[in-house]
C-alpha cells in the first residue's frame, strides 16, 4: 500500500457515526448527567419553535412535533457530528410552504422522503465536502433574504388579521396584508409585543432561562385564564394529539414524483448547507471535528423516516446546536434525549399546547428571524468589496422576490465568475534578461561560450519568460498576448513556471501552441521548475521531451538553450 492509499480515509473511517467513537472513548454517568441535562435544555428551546416553524410553513404544529421527535432523534443517533441537533429549520419555512401550497401535504412529505434518498446517496456519493465551496456572501444572503421572508410570514399573526387567503410571493403578500390592516386585533398585536419584549428582557438579565419558552408559557396561561380573545393552536388547529401517529407511506405514483422532483431537489440543496454549516459552527465552538458525508446520510435517514410518521423536513439547526454546546453536552445522547423530551411533552401535555395564542409563536419567529441576519457581516460586505456586495445583494434579492434555490445558484455562479476574474487579474507574466537567474560571473560565462560577443549574441536570442499565478483559462489570454509582443525573433524559449500554482487544459493548450510555433522555425522551448502537480499535468496531456524540454532551474535552461543556439549558428 502507498503513502497516499494510507492516507486516504477508508468507509468506516467515513461513516461511523459519532456515537460510537463517543463510546468507545468512554461514556460514563457524569457524560450522561451532562448530557441529559443540555438535551432537556434543547427540548424546552425546541418545543415552541418546532410548533411555530410548522405553523409558518402551513402545516399543523403536532408535524413540527413529530419532526423533531423522528428526525432529531435520528440526527443525533447516526450522524458525523458530536453535537448537531435535527429538526425542523426556520430556512425551509418558504420552500415547505410553497411545497404544501403547490402539492398539498402528501406532496410536501413525498417531496421530503425524495429529499432523504438524494440526501443519503449524497453523502454515500461523498460529495459533502464539496458543500463548502458556497461563498460566504451567498451564506449571508440567503439567510437575510430568508429571514424577510419568515418575518413577512408572521405579520397577519402579529397583528390579529382576518385574511383568507395569503398570497406565497412577497409583494402580493404585502399587498393583501395592507388591504387587511382595519381587521387588526390590539390584542393579539399586545400579546405579540409581550412575547417579543418578555424573551429580549430574559436574554438580557437572565441568559441563562429558556425565554421563549417562559414567555409562550405566559401567554398560554394568560389567555387560559383571563379568556384573551385571540387565535389560539386549539381554536385553529384543534388542539396536538397526544402520541405519534402510525407510520406509513405517502401516496407514491410517477407522475407525483415528477411533480414533486423540483421541491425535492430544492429540500436536498438547503438541506446540505444548513445540515453542514450548522456542523461547522458546532466544530468551531468546541475544537472537534464533524464527518460530512457521515452527516449527510444521517440527514438522508431523518428525512425517510420524518414523513413516515408526518413530519416535514430535517435539518440540522445552528441555533439549537449552539445551544447543545454551551449547555454543556458531551455527544449524541444529547440530541437523543432531547427528543425523548419532546416525545414525553406530546404524551403527556399535549392539551396544554391548545391554549398558545398564534400571536405568541409569531412573536418568537419574529425574534428568531431578526437574530437570523448576520447584521454586521452583511454591513461589512456591503462596504469592503464591491465583488462581495454583488453577490450578497444578488443572492438576497433573488431569495426575497424570485427563489432560494435560485438565489443561491445564481449567487455561487456570480462568486466563481468573480474569483475567475479576481485570479486571471493576478497572473503576472514578464520577460527576464537571460542571465538573471545564473549566479555565474561574467568572466565564466564568457570563458563556456567561447567569448563575450557570442555569448551576447546567443543572449539575443534567447527569451526568459516568467509566468506567475494560477495558469488557467482565464489567465491564457493574458500569457498569449505577452508571447505575441515577444514575437517571432527568439531561437530558443525558456519559461519558468515555478511561480505557477495552477496549470488547467487551457493553459498546457496555450503551451502546446507555442512549443508548435517554435517547431515550425527551429526554436525550442524549455520549462523550468515545474511543480510536481504541474509537471503530472503537462506530462498528463502530452507533452513530452520531443516538444518541450523540461529542466530544473532556468540557469540549467538557459545554459541548454545558448549551446543550442550557438551550435545552430554557421
């Protein structure tokens, strides 16, 4: 075996799920302790949020629920992460609501159940580490575009508006929310505010306290008890039923499949970047590392099972992973029992829920919204780099009036064509005196050519051509116009590429056709000091001794090319 198969990690090292590394570490019952204790901790930041996520995204809030209960409990059980919690995400609040609004809800769980397989193959595929290639302008404008959206989302809630029917796209949305504002309800609008205000006062002075929690308790207990004349989850849904329901398949024909592949595939792309960054940002809080692929198939696993018992889709979430970390968890118990939690809630005070005002969950998306804007970065990358903001104004404004997964395409396709143009504007290509790089004296040169005018008359001859950067295609254009203004007088070429980092099919053809235009008039042409990994590439496609002659260091090359010349002259 060689030195590079040795390096290359193997399936297992792959796949295997970060709960048995963390028992074969060694689990004991102070882990236990720590982690029963963050996954409750998870469980009572995750009860109000998977109930008001669902209801944002159009679905009864007993299938946030059960999202979180199945998916979470999968996430954490098979994942590639320490500390990664599943469930259902605020980012998929537009594209699951589109998905029941187009397809109704059996549409929404086949599109998910797909959204699982492609998952699953993905990370099996180990494509994963590929996911962080997407730019951080595009990170951070996606999630201020999403972010808009869900706030827009909560307005009829947060005011109490009477309204049939709610337009999907933005500005019909706001247009009809407009019509409905002589329909708004003080109380609702006063319920919304003391949510919003009683989580902001408790993140302040108690951090510490589960401030959604408490102020959705207080609002349930207010309206239980002094009879608030508000919409509640019991007089719109009818209440949260009191265990999971019995798992079984969505109806699954071809021509719903087909209908349902572009919600699907849409799930797959977000589902991999929230999953994976969300892992990311737990690595950075706690030193470790996540197993990409490893995740992606656990996320796949949750995605399967979550429509079986009629959840909606699974990801992993930055904010309750975050959570997971400073509660002090130890490994993927913690999620495990945050969704033991969960289920304990729905079996035993599910009648509770009836009684949270609608209003009260707006207030906490609303919060969770605002906290969703990364507010200083997307400043920053307004003012740094007019590159940066491009992309960042594209890729928000596409997710807030066109589409996500759109927004997010069309952002990295931007982004590449950037750092193209950023990378062929540093390529560098200059002529040097043939002498330059030989650390030999003049009377030394002079005695190995025979005398000085001929060593100056073979030095005439001879161009030393420096090429540093990224070889690629956009750089070609920029090398062919310095060897046109060279032109046709050398006998012999001499490029050094030991500056070249990058050496693409673009630029070995931009080599080929000058070691071709040199053959056709007797000149040569040397390559110098090519790395490995460029020389692998020349040597890949084609080129060998008898077009170009390859040497170590440009003295050696120039020395080749002057006894050439001198030779060739009568």
């Amino acid at each position: 075996m060689n030195a590079a198969s040795a390096a290359k990690p193997g399936f297992r090292e792959l796949y295997t799920p970060k709960i048995f590394t963390v028992l074969k570490q060694g689990y004991g019952l102070s882990s236990l302790r720590a982690d029963a204790l963050s996954g409750l901790t998870v469980a009572i930041v995750a009860l109000p949020l998977s109930m008001a996520i669902a209801i944002a995204s159009g679905v009864t809030p007993d299938r946030g629920l059960y999202t979180s209960i199945v998916g979470g409990f999968i996430v954490s059980a098979f994942g590639g992460s320490r500390f990664q919690i599943g469930g259902p995400a605020g980012a998929f609040i537009v594209l699951v609501a589109a998905a029941v609004a187009q397809h109704g809800v059996d549409g929404l769980l086949l599109a998910t159940l797909l959204s699982g397989l492609m998952l699953a193959a993905i990370g099996l595929l180990r494509l994963g580490t590929f996911i962080k290639y997407i730019p951080y302008p595009v990170t951070v404008g996606f999630t201020a575009g999403i972010a808009i959206i869900i706030f827009a989302s909560q307005i009829r809630d947060l005011l109490g508006l009477r309204l049939e029917h709610e337009p999907g796209p933005l500005l019909p949305k706001l247009q009809a929310l407009s019509a409905a504002l002589p329909t708004a309800s003080p109380m609702a609008i006063l319920v919304a505010a003391i949510t919003i205000g009683v989580i902001a006062i408790l993140r302040r002075y108690r951090p510490h306290w589960p401030s959604m929690l408490v102020a959705v308790a207080a609002a349930a207990a207010s309206a239980a008890w002094f009879g608030l004349p508000v919409a509640t989850i019991g007089t719109q849904f009818g209440g949260i039923p009191q265990s999971l329901p019995v798992p079984q398949l969505p109806e699954i024909t071809y021509a719903k499949v087909l209908a349902v592949l572009p919600n699907a595939l849409s799930f797959t792309l977000l589902g991999c970047i929230e999953s994976l960054l969300s892992a990311v940002v737990a690595d950075s809080m706690t030193g470790r590392r996540h197993r990409s692929n490893c995740e992606l198939v656990a996320q796949g696993l949750a995605n399967i099972a979550s429509p079986l018992f009629g959840g909606i889709c699974v990801t992993g979430n930055i904010a309750r992973t975050a959570t997971n970390v400073r509660a002090g968890a130890r490994g993927p118990i913690s999620g495990m029992l945050h969704a033991v939690f969960l289920l304990l809630f729905v079996l035993v005070a599910a009648p509770a829920a009836s009684y949270i005002p609608l209003a009260a969950l707006a207030g906490v998306l609303t919060v969770v919204s605002w906290n969703m804007v990364e507010k200083h970065a997307f400043a920053r990358l307004l003012r740094v780099s007019w590159g940066d903001a491009a992309v960042l104004l594209v890729t928000f404004l596409l997710v807030i009036f066109r589409d996500l997964s759109e927004g997010i395409l069309i952002g990295f396709a931007l982004s590449a064509f950037l750092f193209m143009h950023r990378m062929a504007r540093i390529v560098a290509v200059e002529q040097v005196s043939p002498w330059a790089e030989d650390d030999r004296s003049d009377d030394a040169a002079d005695d190995a050519a025979g005398d000085a005018e001929s060593a100056a008359a073979a030095a005439s001859d001879i161009a030393v051509i420096r090429v540093t950067g990224a070889f690629f295609f956009g750089a070609t254009s920029a090398v062919e116009a310095a060897l046109d203004r060279i032109g046709d007088r050398p006998k012999a070429y001499v490029i050094d590429l030991s500056a070249v980092s990058l050496l693409d099919s673009s630029g070995v053809a931009t080599i080929e056709d000058l070691a071709r235009k040199a053959r056709r008039r007797g000149a040569a042409v040397y390559l110098v000091a090519a790395t490995r990994a460029v020389r692998h590439t020349l040597l890949r496609h084609g080129i060998r001794e008898t077009e170009a002659r390859f040497r170590k260091d440009v003295g050696s090359a120039v020395e080749s090319a002057r006894l050439a010349v001198c030779a060739a002259r009568p």
